[in-house]
C-alpha cells in the first residue's frame, strides 16, 4: 500500500508540534499524556505503512520529539525514502 505524501506531511507536521510541546517532566508525571502517546498521535496519518517501516518511523519520531536539531534530518530522510515520488 502506497501512502500519499500528504500523509506524510501531516507526520512531519504532528511530530513538529509534538516536539515543540515536548516536556520530560510531564511525561513521567502525567497519566494521560507521555513519549508513546505522542509518538502514536504522530503515526496516525500513516497507519497503513509496513510494519518494519513503521517501526523505522516510530523510532525515528521519537528521537525528533525529544531532540529536534539532533534527529530532524533523519526523520526528514527516511520520509523522503518512504514518500511516494511527486506526480509530474
């Protein structure tokens, strides 16, 4: 199964915003609200990807919520490498 890019897009842009409302503290102390949560929120628009692929992204979105300058390029990558090309 092919996933358009616009799901894609919508991945990066969730994870964006994951990572700007990122805060260690509250994911130890909050129930509701934690890393695994925010990385499952973040795969939605991509659910119907590959497992291994998925499991790539999972790992990948996590590391850019937590460290967005250190990991940011990966996720960017492996996108681009997932991603549809553009229609001509």
């Amino acid at each position: 199964m092919t996933i358009p890019q616009e799901q894609f897009d919508d991945l990066l842009s969730r994870t964006a915003l994951a990572a700007l409302f990122y805060y260690p503290e509250v994911a130890v102390d909050d129930d509701g609200r934690n890393l695994q949560n925010d990385i499952a929120y973040c795969l939605e628009p991509v659910a119907g990807i590959g497992d291994e692929d998925a499991e790539r992204l999972r790992v990948a979105v996590g590391r850019v919520i937590t460290n967005p300058t250190a990991h940011r390029s990966e996720l960017l990558a492996l996108v681009i490498e997932l991603a549809p090309p553009p229609a001509a």
